[in-house]
C-alpha cells in the first residue's frame, strides 16, 4: 500500500497540517450523509486531498463540490467519491481497476483499500502528470494511458472497478472483466438522469444491479462509451 499519507518527509517542503479539515470534511460531508466504511472514512481523513489538485485550487480542497483539473476534467466532490469506494465492499485483498485516473485522487486512496490497484486515464497530460505525482507520494497504483470503457484486459480479472465517467451502458468489456462476485460501481445514462450503481457479477455471466446514487459526471469516452467527436463535457464529478 502506497505511504504518501505518512507526509512528504523525504523531500520537498513540507506542505500545511490540514488533518481538522480533512476531518470535518468526512464528518461533515459523508458520514453525515450516511456513508459508515470505516476503512473508507479513514483513508479519507488520512490522505492530503490538496496534493492532488491544481496549486490555485490547494485552498479548495476540502469544499463539498468538484473542483477542476484541467483538460476539462474534474475532481469528484469527497461524497462521491466515498460513496464510490464505500460500494466496491473492499477488505483489503482485491485486484482493483480504476476508470478514469483523473488527478489520481481515487487510485491514491485504493491503495490503501485494496491489494493491488491498476488505472486507466484516456488523456495523455492526466495519466503522465497521475502517474508522475503517485510515484513521487509513494502510492503504488499502476496507471495507463488508454480506452478505459474497454478496461485493462492484460491484468483481469478484477475483484472490483470504479468507474469515474458516465457511460450510455455498463460496459460489456468491463463487466468480462470482473472475476465471479465481482462489484463495479459505475455511473450510467438512465433518460435524462444519470445514476451510480453496484453491478455485481454472479459466477456465469448474469449480473444483479442495485441504484446507490443520482449523479452528474463527465461522459466516458471509447468503444463502450460516447464517441469522441461531438461528446459534451459534462460538469460534475470525474476523480
């Protein structure tokens, strides 16, 4: 599991004690919104959310809203994104696939959630710059530049896959990718809506879906997603 929460003592600056705002963030903006994993609260309340966002928006991090990235790509507010990883049910054992790397908000706290974490980000300038700043933090997540509706196939199965765009359909490649009993949180296109829910594998191919959420994200793109040309950006909440 990744050491970036212990500080950045082994180079660097050291960066403002923000622990009381990373605590009242939890407490205020997902406990109290119902989200109980203790394990999720706790990676929360540890990992500096600030080192993952744009210097302007350091002063930002704890707001309860989404906060941009660039690329026209955001960082999820800390509700969604506890709500996400609270519904992947991890223990601490799990082969994890994250879509949608973004700032590698979300992978850095995987590595603390589960075994092994692989993500998948499809705009070159956000994988390199997550890819750079995880290995720099000490979170050991492996990131690829790619299609992330058609997953990481080289490493599945998976025991669980957080997706962090909206896609039209649960994608078939991913749901090929989850190993019998396998959870994937996903938001999908539900008419004008759009909405976060578990799909979780049975041990054929049959899935059972339940609805966590209604969301907003940013669209995911690919062979499974929306088509590059004419997809909207979405406001909303891309981790």
């Amino acid at each position: 599991m990744g050491l970036g929460w212990l500080g950045r003592a082994t180079g660097g600056p050291i960066a403002a004690d923000r622990t009381i705002e990373r605590a009242r963030m939890v407490a205020q903006q997902v406990e109290a919104r119902g989200v109980s994993d203790t394990s999720v609260l706790a990676a929360m309340r540890a990992l500096p959310r600030e080192d993952f966002m744009p210097p302007a928006l350091q002063g930002a991090a704890y707001d309860d809203a989404a906060l941009a990235i660039g690329e026209g790509q955001t960082i999820s507010q800390p509700y969604i994104v506890a709500i996400t990883l609270a519904g992947l049910r991890l223990t601490g054992s799990e082969r994890v696939l994250e879509v949608g790397t973004g700032s590698g908000y979300v992978a850095a706290l995987l590595t603390r959630l589960a075994r092994e974490v692989y993500t998948v980000e499809r705009i070159g300038s956000l994988a390199a710059a997550a890819r750079e700043r995880l290995d720099r933090l000490g979170y050991a997540a492996h990131v690829r530049e790619g299609d992330g509706s058609l997953g990481w196939p080289e490493h599945a199965p998976y025991d669980a896959i957080a997706v962090a765009a909206v896609a039209p359909r649960v994608p078939s490649a991913l749901i090929a990718q989850l190993s019998p009993g396998g959870r994937m949180v996903i938001p999908v296109k539900d008419g004008a809506r759009q909405t976060l829910v578990r799909v979780t594998r049975g041990e054929g191919n049959e899935v059972s879906i339940d609805r966590l959420e209604d969301v907003r994200f940013v669209p995911l793109i690919g062979a499974e997603g929306e088509p590059v040309a004419g997809a909207e950006t979405i406001p909303g909440a891309r981790s």
